[in-house]
C-alpha cells in the first residue's frame, strides 16, 4: 500500500469544530460565497467578499452596534480580501465566521449558495452536511490500460495494492479465459481494436463486461467487508457497465468521468470527493426510520420550540433537520422559555442551530436530511432519549 497525501485546499470541520462554533459571544457575522479552484474565476472571490462584507457592515450598523465593535469583527475579513496566497488556494465553497475576538474560515467542496448572516450566534446550517460525512470511500481508476484503487478520506488518498489482480484489459482476460480469449490490441485514445467474430457492438460490450467482471473480483476481494461508496473513474459508458456485473454493495451512482489515466491522484481525489459531498444528506439514514416509528409514541417532537427545550434539557437522541430558512428567535435567559420573532434582530439566533449545538453538547447525533425526506412541516425534528 503506498500513501499519497493530498492537498485538496479543503479544511476538515469536525462536530467539536461545530458545537465550538456554538459557543461564541455576538454580535456573530456567518459569510458564506462560492469559490473556484482555479481560472480566471479566482479573482472573483476578492470582490464578492469585499461586497458581502459591506452587506455585513450595513446590518451591523442598522443594529446599532458599536463602530468598535464593528471593526473588531469584520477586521479578519478585510484583512482575508488581500491575501493572494489565499484565493490561489480555495475549494468549491467558502464559509467565514467572525465575532469580536474570534475568526474561522473553512474552504469546503461544497458550491456554497452566497449569504450573509448577522445574528446572536453564528449559523451553522449550511456546512452541517460536511462536518457530518467524516467518512472512507474509495476510488476505483479503470481503463483499458491501467487498473487502480485508492481509499480516500477529505484530506488524503491512499493507493490500495490489488495484488494478483489484473490491472489491463489484456492482463484480465488472459485470466479469464487464457486459451480461447479474444484477440484485441490497446488503441492510445482509450479505444480497442477488436480482431474476432461478431459485430462490434456486441462484441465490444462482452469483452468489456469480460474485463470489469475481472476487475471486479480482485475490487471485492481486496475491500472484503468494507462498505464505503466506491466511486469510479472512468470513460462515461463504463459506469452502467461495471453496476451491471459488480458484487460490491455500494457503486456510486455517478462516476468521475473522461479517461482517468490524465488525471494524477490528487485531481481524481478532488473530481471523487465533490460526487461524495453533493449527495443529499442522510436520505437512507437509520435514524429517518427510527423517527417515524416513534411519531405518536411520545417519544418524538418536531415543534421548534419543543426541539430546542429537549435538546437544551439533554433529552435529544438524534436531531434531524434539513435546509429550510432560519427560525429566527431567542431563549430567555432567565425562564429557559422559546420566543420566536418574525424577523432577525441583533439578539435572534436561527433556532434549528441553536438545536443543533445543544444537542452536540450533550451527546447527541445530528443527521442532515432533505424536507420530502423528513416530512415535517418545520424541517426539523427529533428523537428523544426518554
């Protein structure tokens, strides 16, 4: 097995990262604002803050917030616009936080949607997703020439030896059928010539599904019981294919597409891991099956305001929540009772995020979902402990 570290400008946010995040003093600025990994478009970033941080400084003042104070906190996001090591070193999507005295910046492989948040606290929501899929997958490289398998997380790519597997479309089907294998030479554009009976077509999907069928033995034996997505590389019609003839349970449903043998490892890490973050979020989540079985029961609430008490009160098992828009309100310091506001001021927060870093702190589990998913008329809901 041989490592390869890989600089995909991503920063990894962990679930202490976010309920660290909770716990910070406003007033609270939350930027986000998509980005670009390379191209003209780099120098686009600069501006776009530029512009979303006078959106920040024209909410602040019309909170009457001090100019102080004010300074304080846009102070790192100034200083951010000019540095030009930084916008040559971006992801897909950047998300900014910062309060007086504190500053976080995460670049993430997510197309953030542009927004600007001034609250009592900041918000959270819009990375949740990312900080909650801190998983393995793996890539599978496939080419007629040239066979590979990496496991990857967010911040490295490691090649995974296959051993006797056959790494060529020449090597796999002399395995295959060594005496009456078709006669076919390699073409450079990732094409075969074929030399047999038949028509093309047929003959080119068998010996195709001849060589993946191949593959996929050395692909299964060498993951054993792993279960990670397993994302491939390949030229588009591969990917139907290779879901055609694999025994792996957990294909990805898309494919970084093109020949693969152009791409280095980090290039196929990051085209692999943009796939893997723009899956809906916990579709398939056990937890989604556990809520619905419970409504009724006493043992589930989806009203925000009973979301936040049981959570505030340690009582939220797994906290279910999806992308609708801010619940804007407040808890009362001194009763612990859940006001909500029809409109954001200075000392509102979005409820579902105050939902989501209490029930960090207190052991729970945050799933991400989507509204059809869930089924609930707030977009939030949970499972109780008792």
């Amino acid at each position: 097995m041989s490592e390869i570290r890989v600089d995909a400008d991503v920063d990894v946010l962990s679930v202490a990262d976010v309920m660290s995040l909770g716990t910070a003093e406003g007033p609270c600025v939350s930027i986000y604002m998509p980005t670009h990994r390379s191209g003209r478009e780099t120098l686009q970033g600069p501006v776009r803050l530029r512009n979303l941080i006078n959106t920040a400084r024209s909410e602040l003042s019309g909170f009457d917030v001090a100019e102080t104070i004010i300074e304080a906190i846009l102070a790192p996001l100034e200083s951010l616009v000019d540095d030009r090591g930084f916008w040559q070193h971006t992801a897909d999507g950047l998300g900014l936080f910062s309060s007086a005295g504190r500053f976080e910046r995460y670049r993430v492989p997510l197309p953030l949607t542009e927004e600007v948040v001034v609250a009592s606290s900041f918000r959270v929501r819009p990375l949740l997703s990312f900080a909650s899929r801190d998983e393995t997958f793996f890539v599978l490289s496939l080419s007629q020439n040239a066979v590979q398998l990496f496991e990857a997380t967010r911040s490295a790519i490691t090649m995974l030896d296959l051993g006797s597997t056959a790494t060529s479309m020449d090597d796999a089907l002399v395995l295959e059928d060594p005496e009456r294998r078709l006669q076919f030479r390699s073409t450079g554009g990732g094409g075969v010539e074929f030399h047999g009976h038949g028509t093309g077509a047929e003959l080119d999907k068998t010996t195709i599904q001849r060589f993946l069928r191949v593959v996929d033995r050395g692909v299964c034996e060498r993951l054993g019981e792993a279960r990670g997505p397993l994302v491939l590389a390949c030229v588009d019609y591969y990917l139907p294919l290779y879901r055609s003839v694999t025994r792996y349970p957990n294909v990805f449903d898309a494919a970084v597409t093109g020949n693969p043998e152009r791409r280095s490892p980090a290039e196929l890490h990051a085209d692999a891991l943009r796939l893997i973050e723009s899956r809906p979020g916990g579709v398939d989540h056990p937890a989604i099956d556990r809520y619905r079985a419970g409504v009724g029961t006493g043992t589930t609430v989806s009203a925000i305001a009973d979301v936040v008490t049981r959570a505030r009160e340690g009582r939220v098992d797994t906290l279910l929540v999806t992308d609708v828009p801010p619940v804007w309100g407040r808890v009362a310091p001194d009763t612990g009772t859940v006001v909500t506001s029809p409109r954001a001021s200075i000392d509102d927060e979005d409820l579902i995020d105050r939902a989501v870093f209490e029930t960090l702190a207190t052991g729970g589990e945050v799933v991400v979902t989507d509204v059809a998913t869930l089924g609930t008329a707030t977009g939030v809901a949970a499972t109780l402990r008792y």
